[in-house]
C-alpha cells in the first residue's frame, strides 16, 4: 500500500495544477478524489506513480461510510486518480 493512503484525515489533499484543471474538465471533484485515496485500490503504474480506482470491496467500504447519501454517488464508481510519489495528485479520470 502506498503510504499516501489518508485514512483518518492524516494528511491534506494535494493536486497539482493539471490535476485540479482535470478534476474540473472531468467534473469529479476533490472529495471524490478523497474518497478514492481512501477507499480505492492503488496499484503501482509506470513511472513511479499509484494509480487509485474504486473496486468491490473499497466501493463498498465508501458506501458503508456514508450511509444513505451513497446511493447519489454511484457516477464516481469509475473514477481513478494518478497519484505520485510524494503524495500528490497528479490527474484524474474516468474509466472506460
């Protein structure tokens, strides 16, 4: 597990500008990026980067966290996030 992982707000959200000009293109917003570097599935990329997306058991971890206001976030299910090394991320997007 990448040690960027927040869980229990350790940590601040960091973007960098690409990221928060992508999250905007891409109308996923910073708390699902959140959401996603707490209960998302990192695996390790090309390039020394984590890459972050909802699977099963993390989706229904996030939906189990938020009781009955998951159910108008179920559209963030694709999402991912790229995260680099030092903890920031570095774009964000929708899965195909």
């Amino acid at each position: 597990m990448h040690d960027r992982r927040i869980r229990g707000r350790e940590r601040a959200l960091r973007m960098t500008v690409h990221g928060a000009v992508r999250s905007k293109q891409r109308v996923i917003p910073p708390a699902v990026v959140e959401a996603l570097l707490d209960f998302g599935e990192d695996q390790r990329a090309p390039g020394g980067v984590f890459y972050y997306r909802f699977g099963k058991r993390g989706w229904r971890a996030f939906q189990a966290y938020l009781g009955p206001a998951a159910k108008h976030l179920d559209r963030y299910r694709s999402a991912y996030a790229v995260v680099a090394d030092d903890g920031s991320v570095i774009t964000v997007g929708w899965e195909h």
